[in-house]
C-alpha cells in the first residue's frame, strides 16, 4: 500500500494489514449488536496502480491517458501526470503516481464501482463517506488551470494554480445522484469535499446527507473568526439541510496542538455544541498532541503526527498491540483512556458528559443557531430557546450577562450553579447554561 489503503487493488478484499472479510463481519455483527452504524470510507476517485483494472490493455479508457502532461498539479506536490514506459502516453493521477484516477466519464467505470457500494452494502455497510469527492470528475477538454496570483516560492506546491478544471467540475453532482440511487435512502452518504461554503452546500441537493464541514480545521482560533464561520455557514444551508463539523482528521494537525491543550476543552464544547452532526477525530477526545515521528510513514510526509496509536491503557505499547509488537508509529504520552476512566474531570470525562447532556437535551442538536457575542475571547450562541452557550476562547478571565443555571462546564465543577445577570468564565473556560424551562 502507497497509502495506507488510499490506494485499493481489490474493492473487494480487506488488505492483510488490516485483517480479513472475517475480521469485517464480526465487525459488522459486533457494531449490529452495539446499536452502532458503521460508515465506509468509499475512495471512486482512483485505484492502486496495482488493481487488475489498471493493468488490463483492454481496460485503458478506464483511467486518464495524454499525449502530453496538462499543467495540473497532484495534491501531493509535483505534476499530476506520470508517464508510463511502456506506451510513452500519460496517465493522470490526482493524489500519488500509484493511485492513477479513474475515467467517470466511463459508463463500465460507473457500473463497476456502483457494484461496489452495493457490495458493501450487502455485508452491512450503513453507509459510505466518499474521499476525494471534488476531484471526481475531470474537465473533458484537459484546459490548463488558471495559475494562481496568490501562489509564493515555499508555498503548498498544490496551490500553483486554481483547480478549476480538476475540482468541483459539474459533472461531479451527476455521479453523487448515482451514487444516492444505488445506495437507496436508507444509507448515510457523506462527501469529502474542501470548497468554500457557497459551493459545499450545493451538494445537499445533489443526493448528500452531509458534504462534509471541514471549515474549522483552518479556522482562526478566535471568537470573531469561529463566530463569523458558524453564522455564514448557517446562512449558506439551504433549508432543512443537516449541518456538520469536523474538529480533526486523519490529514490535518491534531487539535490539542493547533489550538493548545488549554484550549481543548472549549474546542470540544464547541464541537458538541453546534447544531447538526460533529465529527469527532478519535484520540481528541484525550487531547492527543501530534507525535514526534523519526520513520515517516506518510508519503506526504506530513501526517504521521496525528495518526499515533490509540493509548488504551498502561499496558504494553498502550494496549493498541501486543508487548513485543512494533505498532506502525510511535505512542504519544498522552493520559490513556483507562487514566482519563478514573478521572471524574479528565478531558474523556468531559466529552462523555457533553454526549450525555445532547441525548437530553435535543435543543443542542437540533434546535436553532443565534449567535449573541463573538469578540473579545467570547463566543456566545444561544441553541433553541432553552440553552446559551458561553465559551471563553482567551486565557484570561471573562464575563458575559447572562442568566440561568449552568448545565455543564468544561471543568465539570459548576453543574447547578445559578447565574443572575453575570456569568463569569476562567480563561478557557466553557459553559452550557439552561436558559428557560421548555
Ligand atoms: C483524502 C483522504 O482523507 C487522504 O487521507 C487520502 O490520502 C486522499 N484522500 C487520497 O485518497
């Protein structure tokens, strides 16, 4: 694997690093029994370069050929066209060399990969998040992209030029409509899509529940600049469209080192605090850091840092693999889960409670935005009519008028507490008021 299964040679299979179809079926069974649903990660954009369909002469309209290199770039840096030996001809790959992009103009390309959503649907896929959505389909003339003005020497090499051409091209919500038609209603489809709110939210109605949120990934930590995203996001949704937010990824910086371990407990009663679906990166819920990582594992080589091991507990290697295995990279020295277990006010405890106050209290899912502050460290919104949220994004103390009774804090060491015109906050301090009886 060129990336860590980025890169599929059989849509059928399960690669033997990480198990076997068996391994998948308890799997299934086991999240069944749990109540959990369990969502795919369905990667159409491209294979490995070692799928049979890549290697077969009577398959070559199945992917990208030229003549000659269009000037696009990959995402991973460097020129998104290699040039294979054997025909002298180009093949166009949005992401590796080894992960060459397939032809979704194709019509036997749709049908093969349509087959393979409903395969995982028949061993008990719930649903799919869609990688790489916006690069699905490519322009059908290869124009040149446009170079970008604001591209400097030392910046991302990717940003060289606007993808116009490569991204977010139109054809790409014909395919999301395939992919909704075969997946039927009852399958939560989500898409991976970086775009700019106005674009994002046009995938509502092409057939997704949930083109994916990552705008808080970038954000400028401050209350102005999470404020003014919220609300321009709400202002975007189309109605009845079921936001979400992604806190952390598997190719961004953790999100105890983007925004400081102090901030962590904010971030998380942000998170799980805003209305919709939050998207929860696992390991944040301990406050992982990024790890110091000697052996580079990524071929991007920039993000091994947030793809450390799970720290289940003292055990050997934490608990994630055996004593004498070597886990793929190195533990961070993060409290563990059974630690933060047996910490009533650990950072684990917290999001537990956070989750536990959502299931019932359904105005913190559900119920209506309305920021009322964002300035000065303070980002106050109130949730529905029941609930105001005051969150102290600065290190200093705070105040913010409000009145109620505080529901949670992100110390966990206010529950109950009455609130009569004035509600003071610690520098990074969070906390969920109840506001009026429903
Ligand atoms: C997006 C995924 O999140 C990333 O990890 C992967 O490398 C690329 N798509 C290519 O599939």
């Amino acid at each position: 694997m060129a990336d860590f299964g980025y890169d599929v040679s059989d849509h059928r299979d399960v690669d033997p690093v990480f198990g076997t179809l068996e391994d998948f079926d308890a799997l299934a069974a086991e999240a069944r029994r749990l109540g959990l649903r369990l969502i795919l990660d369905y990667i159409p954009n491209h294979t490995s370069d070692r799928h049979p369909w890549f290697r077969d002469p009577a398959r070559r309209d199945w992917y990208l050929w030229r003549d000659e290199p269009t000037n696009w770039r990959s995402v991973f840096g460097g020129s998104a066209w290699t040039r294979d030996p054997a025909s002298g001809r180009f093949y166009y790959h949005a992401y590796l060399a080894e992960q060459p992009d397939l032809n979704w103009r194709h019509p036997a390309v749709r049908e093969a990969m349509l087959d393979v959503l409903r395969f995982w649907i028949a061993r008990g896929a719930d649903g799919f998040r869609i990688d790489a959505l916006r690069q699905l389909v490519k322009d059908d003339r290869f124009r040149d992209n446009p170079p970008n003005p604001a591209w400097r020497e030392g910046d991302d090499d990717y940003g060289r030029v606007i993808p116009r051409y490569t991204t977010d091209r139109p054809e790409v919500a014909e395919q999301v409509a395939r992919f909704r038609a075969a997946v039927g209603d009852e399958r939560l489809l989500i898409g991976e899509l970086y775009l700019p709110f106005e674009r994002l939210v046009t995938y509502y109605a092409a057939g997704l529940d949930m083109p994916a949120n990552f705008h808080l990934l970038s954000a400028a930590w401050t209350a102005e600049a999470i404020g003014a995203l919220v609300d321009a996001y709400e202002a975007a949704l189309p109605d009845g469209a079921w936001p979400n937010w992604v806190l952390g990824n598997h190719d961004r910086p953790r999100l105890a080192s983007r925004v400081g371990p102090e901030q962590a407990r904010v971030a998380a009663m942000l998170l799980l605090t805003l209305r919709g679906t939050p998207t929860l990166y696992y390991g944040d819920e301990l406050g992982l850091r990024d790890v110091d990582v000697d052996v580079p594992r990524d071929p991007w080589r920039r993000r091994d840092p947030a793809r450390s091991p799970m720290p289940w507990d003292g055990g050997p290697n934490a608990g994630f693999a055996p004593a004498g295995a070597e886990p793929w990279l190195p533990l961070g020295d993060g409290a563990s889960v059974a630690d933060q277990r047996a910490d009533p006010r650990s950072l684990l405890a917290l999001h537990r409670a956070l989750l536990a106050l959502r299931r019932t209290e359904p105005a913190l899912w559900g119920g209506g935005h309305e920021t009322v502050a964002a300035g000065d460290g303070v980002l106050a919104y109130r949730r529905g009519r029941t609930h105001l949220v005051v969150l102290n994004l600065a290190a200093e103390r705070r105040e913010h008028p409000a009145a109620g009774r505080v529901a949670l804090s992100t110390g966990l060491d206010r529950d109950g507490e009455a609130v009569a015109g004035m509600l003071a906050l610690r520098g990074g301090e969070g906390v969920v008021l109840r506001i009026a009886e429903p």
